[in-house]
C-alpha cells in the first residue's frame, strides 16, 4: 500500500510550476474530501443523445502524505481515440512527465481547445484525514478499496444524473477486476463495462481520467506543502517533502524533522500508514495515554431493567415506575 520504486520518486514529484486546476479547493483541502466537476463540454450539451464513452483512474494510493484522488473523463464515444490518443497523446500518467501531465490538464479546462469542447472530466479528492478515520474506526474498519470503490461509484453516478448518456466505461481495477465488475454492472446495467489490470495504459479515456486525478494531487500536494511551511510555529521545512511517498527519502526527512511530539502532524498526514504510526511509536515515546476500560456492567444494562422489580425491593419504591403506566388488570382486580 504504501510504497514504490524508487526510480520513480521524481515521476511522482510534482513541479514547482504545476498547473493548479480548478479542481484544487484551498479552503477544504486539508480537511473534508470533496469533488469537482466540470462544465458539461458544448458537445454532449448541444446533442443530449451523443453516446459517451467514461474513464475513472486514480492517483495517490500509496503515499503517507496528501490525499488520494480519483479521476473521472467522459466524452463522445466516436472521438474517444481520434481526440485522446491520437491528436493529444494521452498516457499512464505514471510514463508522462510532470510538465506533460500539467500541460494536458491546463487543455483540459482552457475554453477554446478541442479537450474543452468534447471533454467533461470531474475529481474526487480524498482527504488524508478522512482516509485515516475510515481506517483508524475502532469497529468495522472503512478500508483504503471500499472507500476507492465508493468513490469511484458516487463519480459516475454524478455523471449519469447530469443526463449524460454513458455507453462505455472503463476503470483500472481495485483488487480483483471480475468481482469488481460485477458490482459496477449492477448499479450500472444500461453501460457496457470493462474492469482491467493497467487500464490506464489501454483505454485513452482511463489515461486521461489518470492525469486529471494526478495532476489535482500534484497540486494538492503544492498546496499543502505552501500553507504548511508558512505556519510559525513549525520547523522549517526541509528540501521539501518530495513524491508523499514512504520510499522517498525527502518524504521521510520531512515527516522526521517536522513531528510534533504529541500531535505528530496536520491533517496532510494519513495516520493509518505505518510509516506515521512507526515515527509516533519511537519519537514520541515520552507520552503515553491511558484509556479507561468500560465497565462490562454498565455496558449490559438495558433500559427495562429500570423498569423491572427484584424480590428484595420494598414493594412501594419497586413499583414506583412500573405503575406509572397503571397495574395489569387482573392484577388490579385480585
């Protein structure tokens, strides 16, 4: 989950001069995950019954550091390879340069480009705080791929009650692409679906979706870095916090020279990883909390019970709640 090559740290890295899209919202982005959709393209509005093809992709499984974003791309059907493939190149965004993926993303939401025109495109970006909740619950655990599927679901789902009329979807695949599948075909029984390994590297339309949800987490993680190293009360930031990702040992220098010994860090931080819980484990040693154990017998008590007598009670205080209701009948009469 939480690792990857690290030949490939520099791929992951965002540039310093990322395109920020739309899709960035300053003001929730630490905090509530949330998404974004773009205009309906001219296209599909000005021709309601033009058949669309639709990619999802995501970006930022792995790292312990910003938020995990799934990426949505729809067009019409016909223009599917012609647009995407053909005319723009687009690819796994893990093969395109940081430069490459900010320069389709900024076609994407620039009126006027041919991308603009037939291609609407939506993120969900997942915070890091809500992702670590869902793992972190003391009972009945959100794990990382019921939260990706969930968000992946509510995507196209949106997307569908936009009236856009969705033939074909794509989507790289969460653990097994046939269990997977079958799901997506239930709620979605009027598309024909494909769930495959390296989605992002077949389907055009899974590429694109894979470099709008890259892009949004390089900016994200540009954004956040900004605001962090802004606060006063930390650390200086060292040489960046590079990729997010454990193996990358800017990541991991950054996580060691800004933890708080109590609070570790902000809500840029996924606690759930192991990498976070290692470093809280072993640097912040000094403090240690004592929850209190429930007592098992406060635990069972129902609230009959208070309205139930026991044989020892003194008649008048055992009935006292009982006969607010009135006596049984027969009880009354005998």
């Amino acid at each position: 989950m939480e690792g990857t090559h690290a030949a490939d740290t520099e791929l992951e890295t965002p540039t310093r001069d990322v395109f920020i899209a739309p899709s960035i919202h300053e003001d929730t982005l630490l905090g509530t995950s949330y998404t974004h959709h773009s205009p309906m393209p001219k296209t599909i509005t000005e021709d309601a019954l033009v058949e669309c093809v639709l990619g999802v992709d995501e970006a930022g499984r792995g790292p312990v550091l910003g938020p995990m974003v799934y990426g949505l791309l729809y067009l019409p059907l016909a223009s599917h390879r012609s647009l995407l493939a053909d005319a723009y190149h687009f690819d796994d965004s893990k093969v395109l340069t940081p430069a490459v993926r900010s320069s389709l993303m900024q076609a994407l939401c620039t009126p006027g480009t041919e991308l603009y025109r037939n291609c609407g495109w939506a993120t969900r970006v997942m915070s890091a705080r809500d992702i670590s909740a869902g793992m972190l619950k003391p009972a009945g655990t959100y794990n990382l791929n019921a939260q990706a599927m969930d968000a992946t679901i509510e995507l196209i789902k949106d997307v569908f009650a936009k009236g856009v009329h969705v033939k074909e979807i794509y989507i790289d695949t969460i653990g097994s692409p046939a269990i997977y599948q079958k799901r997506l075909e239930r709620i979605f029984p009027t598309s024909m679906i494909t769930v495959a390994k390296k989605a992002d590297s077949l389907y055009p339309c899974v590429s694109a979706a894979s470099v709008c949800a890259k892009v949004t987490r390089d900016a994200a993680l540009e954004v956040c870095y900004r605001s962090y190293g802004l606060k006063e009360d930390r650390e200086a930031v060292v040489d960046g916090w590079g990729s997010g990702y454990p193996s990358d040992a800017r990541c991991t220098t950054w996580l060691k020279h800004n933890m708080d010994s109590f609070f570790g860090w902000g809500s840029e931080c996924r606690f759930s990883w192991g990498t976070a819980k290692d470093l809280l484990e072993t640097k912040a040693s000094e403090f240690k909390v004592d929850w209190p154990t429930p007592d098992n017998e406060e635990q069972t008590m129902r609230v009959t019970d208070f309205f139930m007598a026991t044989p020892d009670d003194d008649e008048g205080d055992s009935n006292e709640l009982s006969s607010w209701f009135g006596r049984p009948v027969t009880e009354a009469t005998l």
